[in-house]
C-alpha cells in the first residue's frame, strides 16, 4: 500500500505546486497567501509519504484529498484534478491493501511447512 499511495501523494505534490503557480494569477490573492496553503500541503504530501505505515495517515490523506478538491474554489480545474487524485488515492488505498494481504498470504504459504514434507 505504501508504494501506491506514496506515489499518489508525489503527484499531488506537483499538481500542488502548479495549482500555486495558477493561483498566483487571482487578484484577490496574495502571494504570501497562496505559496503558505501551497507550501504546507506540499510539505504535507511528502511527510505522509514517511507515515503510511503508521496508523492514521490514511485519514490525513484524505483530508488532503478534500482539501485538493476545496481549492477548486480558487483554481476551477481543481475540482477536476482533486477529484482525479481522490480516486487514484482511493485506488491506492484499496488495492494496495489487497496486495499487502496476498503478499502476507504468500508469505504465510511459504513459511509454513508442508505435511508431505513430514
């Protein structure tokens, strides 16, 4: 699962930064605004991607998720994008546990051993 949703949160991490680049055109904002929300969620994407073994990063990622989808309310096409990246985390989350299960399964076959070797 980490490697799924580490590499999720990498591409955030980019979209992130030319989201920021985008929003820096919005005359009701300013640049010290725009670059601190982008500054702390970028910071944000590649710390989770150091705790996803640990319990409760899975939430974050979510809520970053969320706050991905909310910045559309600045930069329009970020509804879109967030949306995008909610999904790909989703999936992330989803079938990378279903891998880490197959993997212990394996694991498990492999290590036990067999009654024809007895």
């Amino acid at each position: 699962m980490r490697t799924l949703c580490a590499s999720t949160l990498i591409g955030e991490f980019f979209v992130i930064g030319f989201g920021g680049l985008v929003a820096m055109k919005t005359a009701d904002l300013s640049a010290g605004v725009v670059w601190t929300v982008c500054a702390v969620a970028m910071v944000l994407c590649v710390l989770l991607c150091g705790m996803l073994s640990r319990p409760g990063a899975v939430q974050i990622g979510w809520a970053l998720q969320l706050g991905l989808v909310l910045s559309g309310l600045v930069v329009p096409v970020m509804f879109f994008l967030g949306a995008v990246f909610a999904g790909l985390w989703w999936a992330s989350v989803h079938f990378g546990r279903k891998v880490d299960a197959a993997k212990a399964r394996y694991a498990g076959a492999g290590a036990a051993p067999s009654a024809d070797a007895a």
